[in-house]
C-alpha cells in the first residue's frame, strides 16, 4: 500500500522546522545545563518514553544483539557526531562548524552507495548537493580563528568526521534494524546515545560542577522542547524517512536548518539579514528542491546514471 504523500510531507516538515529550531533551544539549554549532560538527559528521557510506549501497545522489545546494534548506531549519531560538535565548538568557530555539518548529505549519498552498494547517485543529487554547499559558503563567514591552542587540530578533526559518523549511523540502523517498528529503533538508539553521553559527562567532570538548583526557567523549557520536539518527533521522523525515502533527499535538512536558524535568529536575537545571506538562501533552497524532484527531470539519455549491480534501485 502505497504511503499517504501527507505523511511523507508532515515527517520532512518536522525534521526541517523542529530540528532548525533546536539551534536556539540548545543555546538556551546549556545556558545553566552543561552539554554532554543536557544532551544525554534529553535524548534518554526521550528514548525510555519511546520505549515504554511502544511496549504498551504491544511492540516486541529488542533483543541482545539488536541492543548491541542500538548502542553502535547511537554512538555514531550520539556520542561521536553530536558530543564530538559539543567538545569540538570550544575551540572551532561555529560557522566552520556549520559549514562542515553541511557535507552531511554528500556523506549520506556517498556511504549509501559505496558500503551498501545501493544506486549510484546521479548527476541532479550531485548538482543540488553541490548547490547546498556553495549556498552554505555564501551563508557563513567565519571569523577570526585562533590556532594557538594545542587541541585545534584535534578539534577540527572531529568537528569533520562528525557528519560521516551520523551518516554511518543512519545508515546502520536502516540497514540492520530496518525490520523493527520504528518506535522500537528510535527509542534504543536514542536511549543508547543517552546513556552512552551522561557516561561522557561524567568522566569529563561536567557532574561535579553541576548544580540543580542553578538551572533556570528558560534552560528548563528548552530542554523540554528538545525532549519532546527534537527527540521524539523530529528524530522519529528522521529516522522513519530514512526507511521510505532515499537518504540523499532525506539529508536535505542539513542545508536547510541552517538557514531557519538564521532566520530564527534574526527574528529573536535582532540579527541583520543582509543581501548576502537571502542569495545563499535562495541557493540553498534550490539546492533541497533539485534533490527533492530529481526524479522528476527529463535528463538525456546520456547523462543518466547507470544502475548499480546490486541494492534497491532509485
């Protein structure tokens, strides 16, 4: 039976708005909630309530090995990906940060392709992956950089593999827990990374500086914002879009997050929108639609990909 286009619709619109929006909740959250543990608390909260959802309405809990598949995914997409930006933003300007989170989608593309042998992208993917990129290298101008710190270089090694690890990830869970309900995946992988970063938190000495009664109203918002919109609804979306749409579409949000974060944050931190940064929009968003209906395209015959040898073609 074939899926309602309005759920297709509904699940890319919560990716692209809630998870746009997380920039300024996260901001908030961390403002007297320290990061590891601001992320581990939201996503295991989120995953425990998935969880216990799913085996209220009957779904079959995972079993060891799937858990052992759960903690793997969510230690690409948790504790490598998002931790590893967390760490990494202390000694890397975030534009460069934002910058390198764009190649997602070139990543997503690329490992679909060469590690699980599904289609060979096309030239529209790559025209509109190119697009998004250079839309994001009009949109970020990055400041100053110091390099005087030792752990520079490290930093930007993780805040670039970042992206790869949360393709990789996604790309796991799809292929191995592609079978399960997806409240049942979604709840394990976001219980793993969850418990997996208040791990993390701990041995970085974030607890012991931590102070319940510090944490303010607006921290405490944000944080239910993310547990309930974030967490739940947009990553449930992800990752149900991951098992009905082709993830080079899907990884479209990395190009337009960032651009409602702008946009979020010139309405409510008084930011200026300067001609610059409409163009780098409107690339971007050409970009997302070129890769969106490229299906759609009457390319010549010539131009069109082979198919690949083996996997699901497009």
């Amino acid at each position: 039976m074939p899926i309602p286009r309005w759920r297709i619709i509904a699940a890319f619109a919560a990716v692209y708005l809630i998870w746009g929006s997380s920039y300024l909740a996260i901001r908030i959250a961390i403002e007297t909630v320290p990061p590891f543990l601001s992320a581990g608390v939201r996503f295991g909260i989120a995953g425990i309530m998935l969880l216990v959802w799913a085996r209220s309405h009957g779904q079959e809990m995972p079993s060891r090995k799937e858990w052992g598949t759960g903690f793997l995914s969510g230690a690409f997409m948790f504790v490598f990906a998002s931790g590893g930006i967390a760490w990494a933003t202390q000694y890397v300007p975030s534009g460069i940060t934002a910058l390198l989170n764009a190649t997602l989608p070139v990543w997503m593309v690329l490992l679909d392709w060469l590690v699980y042998h599904h289609a060979r992208p096309g030239l529209p993917t790559f025209t509109g992956l190119s697009l998004g990129i250079v839309g994001l290298l009009l949109l970020i101008e990055p400041g100053p950089m110091s390099t005087a710190s030792p752990l520079y270089g490290i930093a930007m090694l993780i805040t670039a593999a970042a992206p790869i690890s949360w393709a990789a990830g996604s790309l796991l869970a799809r292929e191995k827990l592609g079978g399960r309900a997806p409240l049942v995946t979604t709840g394990m992988q976001l219980t793993a990374g969850g418990l997996l970063l208040i791990v993390l938190s701990l041995f970085s000495g974030e607890v012991h500086t931590f102070q319940l009664d510090a944490v303010s109203l607006r921290s405490s918002l944000a944080l239910l914002y993310l547990v309930f919109g974030s967490s739940i609804v947009a990553f449930g979306s992800f990752m149900w879009l991951m098992r009905v749409e082709d993830p080079g579409r899907v990884s479209t949000y990395a190009f337009v997050n960032p651009v409602l974060a702008l946009y979020l944050g010139s309405l409510l931190a008084d930011e200026a929108l300067t001609p610059r940064t409409l163009l780098a929009a409107a690339i971007i968003l050409s970009g997302v639609l070129l890769i969106t209906y490229r299906k759609r395209l009457a390319l010549p015959r010539w131009l069109r990909p082979r198919p690949a040898a083996t996997g699901i073609q497009p």
